[in-house]
C-alpha cells in the first residue's frame, strides 16, 4: 500500500481491441516504469466501453485481452493494483453523486460530446454525455496525485478537478486534486499515415503483438517522401527513424542517423530495420502474453486480488463522501 513518501498514480484503460505503439508509448510503458517508486493502480475501463460496445463477448474478451497486454508488457502485480472497474460499485456510487452537483454545461463544453455532435454521431447517448462524470469518479475515489494521461485526455482531469472543487466547497474538503502527467516527449505518436495521431480511428497503427506478417505490412506501408536511395536525409523528419528511436538505445539511434544523413539508405531498408527492432524489443513480451494466455484463471485471480485492494480504498473514500452528503447519520 502507498507509504508517506509515495504518490498515488491512478490511470484507466478501455478495452479495445489490441494495443499499438502509440498506445504502449503513450500510455502503458510511463505508467509501468512508475511501478518503482510510486503506488500505481491500473483499472480496465469495461463500464466505459459500454458506451460503445454492444456484444457482450466482444466486452468479455477485449477484457482479457488487455489484461494479458498489461501483464506481458511488465505489469507486476505485487506492486500495481490492477483490477476491473465493474468489480468496484463504488465507481456508479459516486458517479451519481457527482452528476447531482455537475453543471450540465461543464458537460456541454467536454471533447468527446462535442465531437460526437459535429461529426454526425447518430444516437449519442446519454452515457457518452456523462462519461467526464463517472472518469471523474474513477479518479477521485482513489484520491490520485498523478493521473497520467495523452494530450486528448487532459480536459478530462481537468473536469475531475473542477468536480472535486464544486463537491469540497459543497459538503467540506473531501477530495484531492489530482494533476495530469504527460510526457512531452512522446506526448503524440504519429501514425503510419505520417499525419494523425497513432490511432485505431485512423487505420495507421503499428500493433504490438500482431503476427510478423501483418506488422510487416503495417511498417512497409507507413508514409514516407520520395527522397531518392542516394541523397541524404533528415532523420527528424520521417517517422520511420522517429518510431525507431523510441524503441533503440542512444548508439543504435546515432548510428542509424548516421545512417541517414550520410545518404544510401533507402526508406525500405530503413522500414526493415523499424521491424527488426519491432520484433527484438517486444519479443519477451510476446513470448509472455502466449505463456499466460494458456492459464486464464491464473489471470482472474489478479484481477480479483487488485479489486480486494481497490476496494479497501474505494471503501474509505465513499465512508467519507456518504456523511459529507448525508447519506448515513
């Protein structure tokens, strides 16, 4: 459990559909490497996917899936409370208490609704109207100091804040304020398509444990211009060298841009290099996820075991919030 000197790190992922690059840079590798000197507690996010998923065997294995994700990319349970969100009724609880002092503007002003409506989305729900609500909920139960997130998710710790402070000057100071962490050097992965964001949105993903022949085709078709084999180029501006050197150590990244700058290396050459890399950096924990696949029940009692220890603290908040609100005497 979190000692005096430890910040409490507190990130959600859905389940998806399998991870790709951006999502392991972005978000699964800075959260993993704080498992040593932070108490970190990772939840997967089914009861948001319920604003988009309608198959409940499509729910129950992305669950699965992005569960053996985290495990095989270093996810160490000992020291990473990791559980399921529905395992954990007090997210609803508390969910609802917030949508009864939330400002219905706050709401009206976050992305994703936004880009909900002004891209035509037909049917949007209410469930995708709150989302901000119950996310809030998720993280101030835990009451977080850091909540790491991409560049797109910030608004929502900004809402979780603005929350926390209606509730604190509401009912008496109950919550903290947590603080968005956002690496700035790989804040944003851009795709294949050499354009957008890494993203399943955009079909320009890089996936991580793909079979070797769809990652080939992923590497090959990503986006570069038509400098010739024999002239040199800036390794600063192609993808390929800028994904590669998130994956190599510091001489292996100087000696491709030597590589680059020096001319005679051709983007198909560079893009083999990319998956060799690929395959070198994330073979152990290919290897991993294949392994514990074969034992799913090993993994349910993860799972169980993070939501003993989620709930232990979740508990403790709600006990607090209850007779803030008066809902005990």
């Amino acid at each position: 459990m979190k000692t005096t000197n430890q910040k409490r790190v507190f990130t959600g992922v859905k389940p998806s559909g399998s991870p790709h690059i951006g999502n392991y840079l972005g978000a699964m590798k800075p959260i993993i490497d704080l498992q040593k000197d932070h108490q970190t507690i990772i939840f997967i996010a089914d009861l948001h996917s319920l604003t988009t998923v309608r198959n409940a065997q499509e729910l129950r294995q992305n669950t699965i899936d992005v569960a053996l994700d985290f495990l095989a990319l270093g996810l160490d349970p000992e020291k990473t409370i990791f559980f399921r969100q529905s395992d954990i009724s007090e997210h609803c609880e508390l969910a609802w208490i917030f949508s009864c002092i939330t400002p219905f503007g706050l709401m009206e002003r976050a992305h994703a609704w936004k880009d909900a409506l002004s891209t035509g989305k037909k049917d949007p729900t209410v469930g995708l109207f709150t989302y901000p609500v119950l996310m809030a909920a998720d993280i101030l139960l835990y009451q977080a100091d850091l909540v790491p997130v991409g560049k797109d998710q910030k608004q929502h710790v900004e809402i979780a804040r603005d929350i926390a402070e209606k509730f604190n000057s509401t009912f008496g100071e109950t919550f903290k304020l947590p603080m968005e962490s956002t690496p700035d050097d790989i804040a944003t992965i851009i795709g294949t398509d050499g354009e957008h964001k890494m993203s399943k949105s955009y079909n320009n993903t890089i996936q991580i444990f793909a079979d070797e022949a769809t990652l080939k085709k992923q590497i090959m078709g990503i986006k570069t211009d038509s400098t010739p084999i024999e002239a040199p180029k800036d390794p600063d501006k192609d993808a390929v060298f800028k994904l590669y050197s998130y994956l190599s150590s510091p001489t292996e990244i100087a000696a491709l841009r030597e590589r680059y700058t020096a001319g005679g290396l051709g983007y198909g050459e560079a893009k083999q290099i990319l998956l060799e890399k690929h395959l070198e950096y994330f073979g152990p924990a290919r290897q991993k996820r294949f392994e514990l696949a074969k034992d799913l029940g090993y993994l349910e009692d993860i799972l169980k075991s993070g939501a003993i220890k989620a709930k232990k603290i979740a508990s403790e908040t709600m006990e607090t919030v209850r007779k803030a609100v008066g809902l005990v005497l």
